[in-house]
C-alpha cells in the first residue's frame, strides 16, 4: 500500500511513544532514494533517519498539533506545531514527494510562532 495522510498520523501519533513503530513506518515507505532537505541542512538515506533519531533522543522538539494541507498521489502537504527546548514555540511546513508510492523527497520548513498563533491562523 502507497505512503498515505494515514501513515503520516500514525509516525506522528507515535514517534514519542512507540518509537519502533513510528520508525518501522517510516523505513517502510521510505524510497530507496530518499532525501530530506531542511533550510540549512540535507541528508540521505539513513542520514536522515540519524537527524530525526538525534532529535527526539535529544527531546529537542516536541511536536503539538498538526493539519493536512494537501495529499494526492504525487505529495503529502501538512503543518505541525511544536516546541524547541520547552518554549520556542514553531510551525513547521512538510512537503513530501512520493514516488513509486513512497517518499521520495521530504521538504522540511521551520519558522518562529507569532505569539499565541495556532495552524488555523496558517
């Protein structure tokens, strides 16, 4: 079965809790050319999986809530927000492009709330 909003809520409901789920997920429906691509970083097949590792061993980020934008067979669009180090408060918008029904690009963009914003203010 092709990478889905679905999936994505199951890595995010669980990626504290459940690690080995979230993770086992996620290598799953992950292409063999997989790249995530943030603002000042990339990274590559397993790279990427150590980047989101580090980040919650290091309980860095904590993910709030998060809103699907758009989802077809071709990308998944959604917004999340969470906290860095317990009061940086951030949106998050992901763009995941699919390809052979998995993720095949992962574009990540980060930027500080407004003060008191929430998605539906996205």
């Amino acid at each position: 079965m092709a990478m889905n909003w679905q999936k994505v809520t199951q890595v995010l409901d669980n990626m504290y809790t459940n690690k080995q789920l979230a993770g086992k997920i996620g290598n799953e429906n992950a292409h063999e050319d997989y790249m995530l691509i943030k603002e000042t970083s990339m990274a590559v097949g397993e790279e990427a999986k150590d980047v989101f590792d580090k980040e919650l061993e290091e309980e860095t980020y904590k993910l709030g809530n998060y809103k699907l934008i758009h989802e077809d067979k071709d990308m998944i669009i959604w917004k999340q927000i969470g906290t860095y180090n317990g009061n940086k408060q951030i949106i998050r918008s992901v763009c995941m492009f699919l390809k052979d029904g998995k993720i095949w690009r992962e574009v990540d963009k980060t930027r500080d709330a407004n003060e008191g914003e929430t998605l539906d203010d996205t």
